[in-house]
C-alpha cells in the first residue's frame, strides 16, 4: 500500500468505537504524522462540519471534511462542494417526518442544523450527545439557505421504517441509514463517493492512491470508490463481506500506511 495521497474515515463506529464521544488522542499525532508525509487526512461523515471541526479540534485546519454523508465537502476553510435538494422534494419530505409522532426533523445546513423539536429530550440529545450547532425554528419550511441533507431521528430504532421511505422517495432522493436512529435523507445520486471523487478533482489526487476506513452502508459506495478500501472488524454484515481487509482500529491501520509510505 504505496504512494498513498489520502487517507479518509468515517467517524461513527469506526474511528468512534463502542459508543465512545471523543477521539482517542492518538489519533492527532498520526494526522500530523501523516501531514509531514504529504498524506491529506479526511473526516468522512454524515455529521455537520462545525461538529466535526469541535471533534477534530487540534487538527482541524490540517484535514479535509466530507460532511453530511457526500453533500459538503471542506479543504482549508473553503467549501468545495455543495449538493442542493429540490425544494419541494425537501419541504414534502419534512412535512411526512413532522406528522410521524415517532420521529423528530433534523435539517442540515452549511454551518448549522435546524429543528424544530416536538420534545425537549431531542433538543438536549443533539447538543448535549451528537454535539450539533443546533438553530430552533419555527418553520423548516422556511430555513435561510438551500436543503442539502434532510434527517429523520427514531428513538425506538431505524430500521422498521427505513423501507416507507425508500418506497415513498428513493426514486427523488437518497435514503439510507445512517445509525441505529437516523435515516438520512440526500439529494438524489448524492453519498460519501460524490463528495469524496469531487474532493479529490480539486487536490488532483487519483483514486487509486487513497484509502477508506468504513463500517456502514452509507460507507459502501466511497468504499468501492477509492484505491484500498478497509472495514472494521465490527463492520456490518453487507460491509464486512463486500471488503476482504479488516482492521480492529483506523489507528491500527494508519500506523501500517505510514510504515509503507
């Protein structure tokens, strides 16, 4: 595994283990490690960027951020690339989730994330737990700037309701899980790939020298998309047999990139 240019990682369940908030602080020695080499480190998310710039904060002028699952990307404090939903798609979409008693609205914007909660617990749990910049509206219908990705927060789990969408939207839009209680809502074609190959056109990087740490299925398609894909040993099924390499750590990973490189 030579000539590498880039290495990119999902942040939950695979640079984030077991539940755990915060980054091992390792993982910020390796990233200069890897800087000194020439090797840009990417944060590749459905996270918002101001969250991942927080979690990344020793570090967080020397990556690139794919946030919200392919719809932004970021390289020194310019927004790359930014994919736009379809107003009406985006304002129907809501309008379901808002009516869905079981489900709260997450908005995604450039800088921020907009809701409107039903219940105080929502609220509490995106800035105390997922650690969001959170705007409380009064009408999603009506936020300041383009839609890019629109969530959907289950409480009681994802997975029973992820099929209704896809049946209601996926010919309009992209739906896919995005944990144990989101299911994420893009613009259509849009995820982690889009995002990432347009990152790499403005670095002029070629695919086949980078690599991705994955364990979702959101993480499939920037997967198959770069040179050396990696799942994590605690991948889900569908990734885990789809990517023969597995590691028990990104860390565990990087350090034998940066032995090779």
């Amino acid at each position: 595994m030579k000539h590498i240019q880039l290495i990119a990682s999902d942040i939950d369940g695979t640079l984030l283990l077991n539940g755990v908030k915060t980054l091992d602080p390792e993982i910020f020695k390796l990233i200069h490690e890897l800087h000194e080499k020439s090797i840009v480190f990417m944060a590749a998310s459905g996270r918002e960027y101001t969250n991942l710039r927080n979690l990344f904060a020793p570090v967080a002028d020397d990556i690139a951020y794919l946030c919200l699952n392919g719809c932004l990307t970021f390289y020194h404090g310019e927004c790359i690339s930014k994919e736009i939903m379809d107003t009406t798609i985006a304002r129907k979409l809501i309008t379901i989730i808002q009516k869905d008693p079981n489900a709260e609205v997450l908005v995604s914007g450039e800088k921020t994330c907009y809701i409107t909660p039903k219940n105080q617990s929502y609220y509490e749990h995106l800035t105390n737990t997922v650690k969001n910049h959170v705007t409380i509206v009064d009408d999603l219908l009506n936020i300041p700037e383009p839609y890019t990705k629109i969530s959907a927060y289950f409480k009681d789990g994802v997975y029973e309701h992820y099929q209704d969408y896809v049946d209601m939207f996926n010919e309009k839009i992209t739906v896919q899980i995005g944990g144990k209680c989101w299911l994420d809502c893009a613009p259509k074609d849009v995820n982690k790939s889009t995002g990432f190959l347009k990152l790499l056109s403005y670095l002029n990087i070629p695919a086949e020298n980078t690599v991705m740490f994955g364990d979702n299925d959101n993480d499939k398609q920037i997967l198959q998309a770069c040179g050396y894909p990696i799942a994590m040993e605690t991948a889900v099924p569908s990734i885990y047999k789809l990517i023969p390499t597995h590691v028990s750590s990104v860390n565990e990973g990087i350090r034998s990139i940066l032995d090779c490189n």
